[in-house]
C-alpha cells in the first residue's frame, strides 16, 4: 500500500480552448518524496499542479491521488465522467495547496484563516481547531500574530501563514506553486526555510519554484517542463551536473547566468 | 423676475406634502424589498455556473434594463391584467413595477461584487476542500458586500426617484400629490420648489454616507 506511489499522472492532456497547455504528461510522485518543477515562463507548470487538485479540468489521461481518479470517475461503459463535487472536495481536502499570491482570507485573522479548512471542511471542534492553529503558527513563527489580519503582514509572514493553514487539513502532500516568487528577497529564505522542514520531517511535496537552490538542495528529484512536455525528470545532481536534454541546459544557462 | 413667491397657501396645504411623502415612502420600501430578494437570487444565478440559472437571469436583466421603466410600469398596469387576468392596485402596480426594474440593476451590483474578488480566494478555499456555498458564504460574499454596499446605496437613492414615475399610473405619490394640489391652487412654483427640496432632503443623505463608505473602504484598501 505504501509503496504504491501517492500521486501518478499518465497521458495528461489540459488545453484552454485550442491553446495545448499540457501534452501528455506522465510521471508519479512517491510518499515522502519532494518534486521540484522548473521550466520557462508558460510551459505548463502552475496549469498542472492545478490540474493534481483539478482545481483546473483536464481532457484526457489520468491523474490519481492515492490511487484514486481526480476529479473523474468511469461510468459502466468505462467512460470518464466529472465526478461528483463530495468527491473531489475529499481528494483536495488531502492535498494542502499554496499559491505565488498567498491567497490568505483578507477578512479573516491569521488564527481564523489556520482554522477554516478544519472547522469548516473537516468540522472537528473549535477547540481542536485552535490546538492546531496555535501549534502551527508556533511552528510556522507566527504566534504572536495570530490576531493580525493578513494586511498587517508582510509577504513572508503572510506565505507562512498560508503554509500553516494548509498544514491544518493534515494533507497528504503539499503542492506549492512558485511559493517565493512574490516575495522581496530578504523574505525568501523565512519562507523556504519551512518548506525545508517540512521535507526534512517526510512530507510529500511537488514544488513549482524558480529558486534553483532550494531544487537542488531539498528536492528528491526534478522535473523540468517546456512548453507543455517534461523534458527531464531525474535526481538534481543529474539534472544540474549533466542534463539530458539540450533545452534543459539552455534553460539552466539562463537561469543561472 | 418680480415673482411674487407665496408660501402661505403652501403651508395650509402641508398635509398633502406629508401624505404625498409618506406614499413615496411606502413605494420606496415595497420597490425595496422587492428588488432585493429577486436581485439577491438573480444575482446569484447570473454568477452560477449552470447555464439553466444563469441564461435566465441573464435574458432578464437585459430586458429591465434595456427597456424604460416608464414602458414597464405602463405595461404591468395595463397589459399584464390583460394577458394574466391579475389585476393589481395602482399603489401594487407601481411598486412591482419599480420593484422589478430596480431587481435587474441590483442583481447587476451583486453579480459585479462577486466578480470583483479575485480568483484566488475562490482557489484557496476549494484547496481545502470547501464546497462552491461554503465558500460563497464564508470567502467570496464577507468580502463582496462590502464592495456592493456603496452602489446599493447609490440603487436605493435612485430607486427612491423612479417612485415618482407612479404618478403616471395615479399613484398618490409626492410629485402626484402636488400635481392635484397645483390644479387647486394655481401655485405651480413654490409647489414643485417644496416637492424638490423634499426629494432633496429625503435623498441626499444617501448619497453623502455612500460617498462616505466610499471613501473610508478605499483608503482601508
Ligand atoms: N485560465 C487560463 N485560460 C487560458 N489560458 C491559460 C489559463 N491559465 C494559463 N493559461 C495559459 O497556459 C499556458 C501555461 O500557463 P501556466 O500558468 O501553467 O505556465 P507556468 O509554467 O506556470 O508559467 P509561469 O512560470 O509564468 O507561472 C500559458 O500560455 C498561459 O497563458
Ligand atoms: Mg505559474
């Protein structure tokens, strides 16, 4: 059961209209395994980590979490239909999510935004909610704001907070999408620092990040995407030392200049 | 530009202003709760992703808004009667009629709420597994009726306005009301002055607290 992977993608395809965004991606994630996704601007990567929580519909292959269909399920004559929400609502629920913008609930305090998702999804009690709020935004460094409302943050307290109230589901994986990109510089480290740890402490993670340092360093493996296509999926040492694919390389040129 | 002004005659007639008011305030309230519930629902429809709620909605809203309410009122006081065989009170009439004209404009400031909040927050809260009314009314609408309380003020003060327009179905209105009162005492001057600055009155504190809240949620960002 644990050695089945947690997340497998097979013959992916998500298209905007007549614009092909993905072309028939495949890979899995295993338990415990950190992803790292890198790749240029557009080439797909945010539009698939939406499609692993079918926060976006795909069109045709499979994503399974945990060995379940996302957002799909076959009918009698084995066609996909859309699954009903209760389903993919459970599946998301298992995998926490953060976004380049935070996307905290501007209205809420940062207590409150920690304690939605299990008061309001999970419907555990208030009390349990708040244990679990307190003893993540400890973690996270943030307890003595948990009054404070996401404006009075700034960006690296916010994504922290963020972090926290995707921990609080207790998901399965996380999936961070360009986590740093929205951050002045000097925040950038506060905030990989607790991805780091989460890794260090077995965490799933899929990690659409343009901080090089942190794929090399933390990530298990790294895929790296181009215009809808994984052009190479191999350990960093691999990718960075010796890449496969003449674009990889000209992509690293790049980015590392 | 030697008019005599004579406001005696106008205040023996106070009465009439007083009642004439308290209809246009009777029409403002029907027209009110009226336009609210059905531009509340219409609102959410025109935002649903169903196209069987939404095409409605949307087929509706046009049509008030792209026809005068003057045409509206006339038709539900005349036509409808005819066609449904409801026949309603010139008072019913009015306020149905400006009740579902001022829908379509509401509907239209709560759909634009919703739509002002960026995807995102629609994102979070399904990443967590939220379903699309629990994030409605926990995410999206806390934070889209704050965005829709200034133009809503803005739709109550015009709605207030358009109750003038009952005076062509008979409506014993203030403009009616001081329209019968000219044909007594040939005063049309001060008569339509009173029944400006009454409107004036009635309307303008409105429109200062939606400058206000305006104002303060900017600045608030
Ligand atoms: N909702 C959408 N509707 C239409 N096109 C979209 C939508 N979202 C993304 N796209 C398009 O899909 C392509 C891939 O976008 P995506 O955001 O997945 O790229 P990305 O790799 O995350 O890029 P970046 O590094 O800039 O975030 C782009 O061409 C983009 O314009
Ligand atoms: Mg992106």
């Amino acid at each position: 059961m644990s050695d089945t992977p947690i997340i497998s993608v097979a013959g992916l395809h998500k298209s905007f209209g007549k614009l092909e965004v993905l072309r028939g991606l495949s890979f899995e994630v295993q338990r415990g395994e950190v992803l790292a996704i890198i790749g240029p601007s557009g080439s797909g990567k945010s539009t698939l980590l939406r499609c692993l929580n079918f926060l976006e519909e795909y069109q045709a292959g499979e994503v399974r979490f945990d060995d379940q269909l996302v957002g799909y399920r076959r009918s009698g004559g084995g066609k996909l239909k859309l699954d009903s929400e209760n389903n993919t609502r459970r599946i998301r629920a298992r995998m926490g999510m953060v976004f380049q913008s935070f996307n905290l609930f501007p209205h809420k305090t940062v207590l409150e935004n920690v304690m939605e998702g299990p008061l309001v999804v999970q419907r555990v009690s208030r009390n349990e909610a708040e244990q679990r709020g307190r003893t993540l935004l400890q973690r996270v460094g943030l307890i003595d704001k948990i009054g404070a409302y996401p404006a009075q943050l700034s960006g690296g307290q916010q994504q922290r907070a963020a972090i926290a109230r995707a921990l609080a589901m207790q998901p399965d994986a996380m999936l961070f999408d360009e986590p740093t990109s929205a951050l002045d510089p000097e925040l950038v480290g506060e905030v990989l620092e607790v991805m780091q740890s989460l890794a260090a402490e077995g965490m799933t993670m899929v990690v659409v990040t343009h901080e090089m340092g942190f794929a090399r360093q933390v990530a298990d493996r790294v895929m790296v995407m181009d215009r809808g296509e994984i052009i190479e999926l191999a350990p960093p040492a691999q990718v960075f030392g010796a890449p496969k694919s003449p674009r990889t390389a000209e992509f690293l040129r790049r980015v590392l200049h | 530009m030697d008019y005599i002004w004579q406001w005696n005659q106008i205040w023996d007639y106070r009465q009439v202003f007083v009642r004439g008011m308290q209809v246009t305030l009777i029409l403002t309230c029907w027209a009110l709760l009226i336009g609210l519930v059905l531009g509340l629902a219409l609102g959410l429809m025109r935002s649903s992703r169903l196209w069987l709620l939404r095409v409605p909605a949307a087929i509706y809203i046009d049509i008030f808004r792209a026809t005068p309410i003057l045409v509206q009122l006339v038709w539900i006081y005349y036509a409808l009667p005819i066609l449904s065989g409801v026949q309603m009170g010139n008072i019913t009439s009015a306020s149905v009629g400006i009740g579902l004209h001022a829908a379509a404009y509401i509907a239209e400031i709560f759909r634009a709420g919703i739509a002002s909040i960026d995807r995102g927050q629609s994102d979070a809260a399904k990443s967590l597994g939220m379903g699309y009314g629990q994030a409605m009314r926990r995410i999206i609408l806390p934070q889209a009726v704050r965005r829709m309380v200034p133009p809503f003020i803005n739709e109550f003060a015009t709605l207030m306005k358009l109750t003038t327009l009952g005076s062509v179905l008979a409506v014993n209105e203030l403009l009616h009301e001081a329209e019968n009162l000219i044909n007594n005492t040939y005063r049309p001057l001060e008569t339509y002055t009173v029944v400006a600055v009454l409107f004036g009155l009635m309307i303008y504190p409105f429109i200062w607290l939606s400058q206000r809240l305006e104002q303060r949620w900017k600045t608030r960002g």
